[in-house]
C-alpha cells in the first residue's frame, strides 16, 4: 500500500498485523436529494461485495458479508432504493458489490433500479487487462450490469447531476475518476485510489498498486495545491480511522489532515 516508502517509515503510522496486513476501509458515499420531483439515492462506490467465496474474503480478511446492505438500513433504505451507482473504477474492492447471487445462483444487479455510471476507457481496460491488474478486474462485477442495459459510460469530465461531476484523476490507473460534489458554497471530493488514506496525503507517498507512479504523484500535487486551506472535504475511501478531513500545511510544508465527520 504505500510502494517504495520503507516499512520502518510508514509503519510508524499505519502498524501492521501478524500477517504484514493492515487495516482498510470501503467508505462508499451515499448522496440523498431530490431532483425534478424524484428522491435520488446516489452510492458512490460499493465496496467488494458478498459473493466472493470463503477463501477470497479470508485472503483479504474481509468483514463479513452483508456489510452495504445493513448499512443503507440504517438509513431506512434497500438496494432497491439506490437510483444510481457512481464507480470511480471497476477494480473488485470499489465496484465488487455490484452484482449479487439470486437464490437460483444467477449473477445479477446489486441495485436493479440504478444505472451505473463507469468511465469509458477503464470498461476497455476492463475487458481486455494487462497482466498487472488483470487481478483486480472480475468481469462478473459488471458484465450482467451492460447486457441489461444499466452500465453507462462517460468520456472524460462529465456532469451526472446538478452539483455532482465526475474528473478524470489518472496514475492508480489512466482511467481512474474522482467525484466532485459541489453546493452551499462547499466542496467535497471522493478521492478513491488517488489518495486511499489520510497516511498518503504526502505526494511521494503513493501505492506499489500505482501502475503510473509520476503522473500519480502529479495529480496527487494538483489537487492539494487545489484544496489546501480552502475547506473542501477529501473522502478517503479505504481509511478506517479517518474517513474524511480537510487538508492545510504547517509552516515546513508537510500536509495535515484534520478530521471531519460527513
């Protein structure tokens, strides 16, 4: 998770396991409001899903299965509810609770009343993966979403709702989009894996997942140049412990995070 930064660096900050495993989040965001007369339930992102098998979510010591689902619950919402699904990527820890098992073993939408929205370029990349991701890219997280007609691609920077936009944010991957949710005068930005943490707020400090380490670093510099001291709230999908914050500098230059709840 952190690539060339030495272990005897980031460790000090994020403590390993028995394992050399550390502890990680799938902070999906969900966005309630009405538009044109119609209440919209927007999940961006959906985390890994439940159909993976026992061996899998052990490799990764997943959770537990049904995580999402209770979750929306206590916002007295079903999958059903959900009217759109924003994935920044179709890698299985954002885009894996997209589909489901029936009861009659069938893979189908997690959110069948949803559209899901995808960048163009990363559904190509998806279907025909380099070997170096071709791990994280399960056609089955999105194959039953396009053959019924609820995977829908943009090119680039685009508008899905007044005040929510999505931007292309390449170096995880080319095609990686970040969420802008603007109004009220404030900001908030779902970061996915430009910045997985609040531990990879430094620029150097970038993932061994990162198939594009320079332009990753070059992006990550844009954005804190855009949001330092300015009050936008940055998302951190995979940080358990702080899962959003606004981001200044101390006198050195050293980003900080401080905290906000959302």
């Amino acid at each position: 998770m952190f690539g060339t930064v030495p272990k005897v660096v980031w460790s000090k900050v994020y403590p390993a396991d028995q394992d050399n495993q550390i502890l990680m989040a799938t902070n999906c965001l969900l966005v309630r409001g009405f538009l044109n007369g119609k209440q919209e339930n927007i999940l961006i992102d959906n985390g890994n899903g439940d159909k993976e098998d026992d061996a899998f979510m052990s490799r990764f010591k997943f959770e537990g299965r049904g995580v999402l689902d209770r979750e929306l619950a206590r916002f007295d919402l079903t999958p059903k509810d959900i009217t759109c699904c924003i994935l920044t990527h179709l890698h299985f820890d954002h885009a894996g609770g997209s589909t489901r098992f029936d009861a009659h073993g069938n893979l189908v939408p997690s959110f069948p009343n949803a559209r899901y929205i995808v960048q163009k370029k990363d559904l190509e990349d998806a279907k025909d993966p380099h070997i170096r991701v071709r791990a994280s890219y399960l056609p089955k997280n999105w194959e039953c979403l396009e053959a019924l007609g609820l995977l829908e691609t943009v090119d680039g920077d685009h508008e899905i709702f007044p005040g929510i936009h999505v931007r292309l944010a390449p170096g995880h991957i080319e095609a990686l989009q970040n969420v802008v949710i603007e109004g009220g005068g404030k900001k908030l930005l779902y970061l996915a894996d430009l910045i997985p943490t609040s531990r990879h707020i430094q620029p150097a400090w970038i993932m061994g997942y990162d198939l594009d380490v320079v332009t990753c670093v070059d992006e990550k510099i844009k954005v804190l140049n855009e949001v330092c001291n300015s009050g936008t709230v940055l998302v951190f999908e995979h940080d358990p412990d702080v899962p959003a914050g606004t981001v200044s500098q101390d006198a050195k230059g050293k980003y900080i995070v401080t905290p906000v709840a959302v």
